[in-house]
C-alpha cells in the first residue's frame, strides 16, 4: 500500500467524520435516527468520488470499481430513503431498541454510533481505495470475476428489496411475513446479496498488490449481519410484531443462503 492509497484513506476519513457529524444534526432535528442508514448507503457514492478524482491508479480500473461502489450506493441510498420518508417520523425497529437503552443520555450515544459509522465507511473502502491506487494498467481476471459477482449481488439485492417493497404495498399483507420470491428461499435475501457485495470488492481487489488484506471485508459484514444490527435486530422485531408466524418461518427457512425451505425439501421426498 504506496503513498497514494494512505492519503485517499486520509482523505475519506475526514469527509466520513464530516458527513456523519451533519447526518446526526439532521437526524436529532427530526427526532429520527433512521436518516444515518439512508447517509451511510449514500456516502459511499461520495467515497467513490473522492477515489476517482484523486486516485492515482490506472483510469479504466478507477472507472469500473467507483462505477461499481456507485451504482450500489445510489440504488440502495434511494431505497432506504423512500422507505425511511415513508415511515417518518416512526423509526426503524433496530434505533427504537438503541432509544430504550440509553434513555437519558439518547443523542450522545447517536453521536457515537454515527460517527462508528463513519468508521465503517472508511474501512470498508480499503478494497475500492486499494484498486483506485494500483497504476498497472489492464485488467486481471480476479478483476473480472469480482465484477461478475457484483452484478450477481447488485441484481439479487435489489429484486430482494423490491419484492418486499410489493408484498408490504398490498394492505391484505400488513402484519404478515413476506415469503414470495426470494423470501421463499432466505430469510433475508437482501442481507446475503449485500454481503455478497462485498465479497465483490474482496475478490476485485485481489489484482492489486496486498488486496488479500481486504479479506476483512466481507468477514466484518458478515459478523455485524449475524452478531450485531442485523439478523438480530430484524428477527426480534418480527417475532414481537408477527409472532408464531414468523417462528415457523424461521422452523422452515434459512436465515441468510438462499435454499429450499424444509417444507419443499419434504415434499420432494
């Protein structure tokens, strides 16, 4: 990692302090945490900017990886942005939970996790910075098939989002579980194609020197989905607002890969 890469990190480090500390005064004049998911998705658009006007790598690797982190950025920042104006000033289930437990002090401990936000959004770039530094010119074929799967992950996230956007639309389906689609296969398919993303930028950077380190990546994702404001946070605010329902489809459906829920895999035998 040259000279280079370190001040496109220095660079998107300051912007991401500076983005997060503006979202966080929007969202406390709101009274609304949400707007940090819709900041964060987006900021990414500005990250890839920053990594194409100012990287020093080769042009047409510059173009195609901050195309891509663009792209992804806009399609999921616009989503989250409807869906968020849509429910104001009701918040997402998972700040609610983060209200309840920092009653007293509710605003200093947002502050906090914005700007861990922030953090994240630099350390998830390595992979895009790493590839807007490298000046060797053409492509690899890690290259190649990191882009091939971003397109897989791009194209699954989205149809995901967009299946339950129209089974939520129907008033028949409020209160019930979504499981049309993808939804029959995962349990959060838009989680698995958004991690899948990142196993993209890993895969992409691997034709840049030290892009193995990047590894990191899709393993950080993958535990802040399983372990943190993900899966966790989704599935206990299911459960306490669709109740046995949503156990039995838990009991038949894998909660991240999609795959044959039980109930098919029986009837086959």
């Amino acid at each position: 990692m040259n000279d280079a890469f370190w001040f496109l990190i220095s660079a998107t480090a300051a912007v991401a302090i500076a983005l997060m500390t503006f979202t966080w005064l929007v969202a406390k004049r709101l009274d609304n945490a949400g707007v940090v998911d819709v900041a964060w998705s987006l900021g990414f658009s500005v990250v890839a900017s920053i990594y194409y006007l100012l990287g020093e790598g080769d042009s047409t690797r510059k173009l195609l990886i901050c195309s891509m982190a663009a792209i992804w950025s806009l399609r999921l920042g616009v989503y989250l942005w409807m869906r968020a104006a849509k429910h104001h000033p009701e918040e997402d289930g998972r700040h609610a939970a983060l209200r309840e437990q920092y009653p007293r002090h509710t605003w200093l401990m947002f502050f906090g996790f914005f700007q861990l936000q922030a953090l994240l959004l630099v350390i998830l770039s390595v992979p895009l910075a790493m590839a807007a530094s490298n000046p060797q010119a053409g492509l690899a074929l890690c290259e190649w098939m990191g882009t091939a799967l971003w397109l897989v992950a791009v194209l699954g996230e989205a149809v995901s989002d967009y299946q339950l956007h129209r089974f939520r639309s129907q008033p028949g389906h409020k209160g019930k579980t979504c499981q049309a689609g993808l939804w029959h296969f995962s349990r959060h398919p838009n989680y698995f194609f958004e991690w899948l993303v990142w196993v993209a930028y890993f895969v992409f950077a691997l034709g840049t020197l030290d892009g193995w380190i990047s590894i990191y990546c899709p393993v950080l994702m993958l535990f802040f989905l399983f372990k943190v404001t993900g899966i966790p946070a989704t599935e206990a605010q299911a459960l306490k607002s669709r109740g046995d329902e949503y156990r039995e489809y838990q009991r038949t459906t894998s909660a991240f890969v999609p795959w044959p829920p039980a109930a098919d895999l029986t009837r086959r035998e």
